[in-house]
C-alpha cells in the first residue's frame, strides 16, 4: 500500500519527500527514468520525513531485524533499525561478504544480479523488514524475501521510499504487505511511456494494421491492449482515430495514456503528441526501417 492509504492522506511529509527526488532520464541505460535519492539526502527534512514516517509504522511491530538492500537500503535502514531497537542487516552484492554466505539471484528492470548475506546474521523465526529505496519489479524485493525465509527469519513487511502505482511485482512478493511513501509523477509516467512509444512506433503501426480487415475503425481498449501490453488499460470505452496510420497509431497510444493518467496530464499529453508527429514528418525513413523488421518478427 501506498502511505496516503494508511491515514497519511494529505500529510505535507509526503510531498516534500516526493519533491526531494530527482529524476534522471535514461539512466543506466536508455528508457529507464531514475530516480535519484541523493537530492533526498541533501535536504535533512526530507530525510527526517522519511525516517520518522518509516519509525511511526514499525516501532510497535516486534520487528527484531531490519534487512537492506545494497546500497541505497543501507542508507535508510540502519537509523529506522536503531530507532526500533532491532539490528541491521545488509544485503550485499556477490564477493562483499567475508565468511558463510547465502545467495539468491534476481531480476532488475536493466539485467540480472544476485544478493548475498551472511549465514550467522539471522536466527531462527525473527521478525524482519526489508529496507529499500524503490520498487519496481519486485525482483530484489522478491530475492530479500527469500533469502532471510531461507535462513528462518519471519518477514512482516517489505517498506520502500518510491514505488510505481499500480505495482505489478507484487505478486512477486510471496503475499508479503507492500508499504510505499511515494510514486513517481505523472511528467516522468508520461515521458516514460512515450520513450516506449518512440522506440516501438513502426511496429506498432504494422500490428494495428493486422487488426483490421479493411478501412481503420474505431479501435476498442481490448485491441489497444492487444497491441500494447505495458499500458494499464481499464473501462470499455471506444477510442476514435484518424485515418493516417502513423497519427493513428500515435494519437491512440497517447490519448490511453491519457485515460490512465490523471485528467490535468491530457494537456501535456496534446502537447508531447504534437512534437511526436513533428519528429515522424521529419524521419521519413524510420516507418519503413520499423516495419522491414516486424515483418522479420511480427510478434
């Protein structure tokens, strides 16, 4: 759950938290939009926020181990660790670690890792939350989870400073809670998607053809859900088109993603559109490079 569900509706904490992080746009690697806690830890009131949000929730839940995540977990778990009187325990990358170890390996939004922690830092059915900074696939979440149940620890919870609405790795999480502070905003949802967009759009103009016997239709949110799976689609409601594929492609995707957002994002949705066409009129070549290669791998 996110924290405004659980009686911290409006809480002014919350939004100074939020408006502390920095987004970096393709970082790592290209589509990723990071979110950068350092700013967070710049501003001492916004790290306070935090860390007294975080105490509030736990102090009273018996929890005996707080377990980080390498690296920005260790940054928030040990002064929620000391504040509840429960040790820390960290989660390292593979070879940091002197002794016994156990390992889990885990998927990130960009490639593969693995978590490693040591055999004598749990004792039998402690009671453990897990620290990290954000959630997104709930792959390392998933891969803390088992490694403390594989040395007999009790995890309660799983707590994070940012995660994405509507999370889809928490089915990742073996039904353990989900306490989040904060999402991303709707300008980085937005930016986002339409990097997806960009990158995928001959393509897709090619599937929304095979989705029609003759002249373009309305196409309906089932279709738009066959053709792009990421968005997070809902209602029944038909969405009209043009007749030029590229704008239906576009103008299609991009009022979705209206109807998933939040109604003050459909201006800037409008906008993005109208830069979006202008860069297609000005590759002339990219609709044929795109769709050689669906007809190569039209799935």
């Amino acid at each position: 759950m996110f924290a405004v569900e659980n009686g911290l509706q409006g809480d002014p904490r919350l939004q100074t938290i939020s408006d502390a992080i920095r987004v970096i746009p393709h970082f790592p690697k290209t589509g990723i939009m990071f979110q950068d806690i350092t700013t967070l830890l710049l501003d001492p009131v916004a790290f306070k926020h935090v860390v007294d949000i975080f105490v509030d929730r736990y102090k009273h839940m018996n929890i005996s181990l707080v377990a980080g995540v390498e690296a920005r977990g260790f940054i928030f778990g040990p002064p929620i660790a000391l504040a509840i009187g429960a040790k820390f325990v960290p989660l390292r990358k593979p070879g940091k670690l002197p002794g016994r170890v156990i390992s889990e390996d885990y998927e990130l939004e960009y490639g593969n890792d693995r978590l490693e922690m040591s055999m004598e830092a749990v004792k039998t059915h402690e009671r453990a939350l897990v620290i990290d900074d954000l959630v997104a696939t709930g792959g390392t979440l998933s891969a803390s989870i088992n490694l403390l149940e594989r040395a007999g620890a009790e995890v309660v919870e799983c707590a994070c400073v940012v995660g994405l609405p509507k999370f889809k790795g928490e089915c990742r999480l073996k039904g353990k809670p989900l306490y989040v502070l904060v999402e991303p905003s709707q300008d980085i949802r937005i930016e986002s998607s339409l990097h997806l967009l960009r990158r995928q759009r001959g393509s897709d103009v090619i599937l929304l053809r095979n989705l029609h016997s003759g002249p373009l239709r309305p196409l309906s949110l089932d279709q738009l859900r066959t053709v792009f799976p990421h968005l997070e689609l809902t209602g029944s409601d038909t969405l009209s088109t043009g007749t030029d594929d590229a704008k239906v492609c576009s103008a299609t995707v991009l009022e979705a993603l209206a109807k998933v957002l939040s109604a003050r994002a459909r201006e800037q949705v409008a906008n993005k559109f109208q830069e979006e066409s202008a860069a297609t009129s000005r590759s002339p070549n990219q609709g044929k490079r795109s769709a050689e290669t669906c007809c190569c791998n039209p799935a």
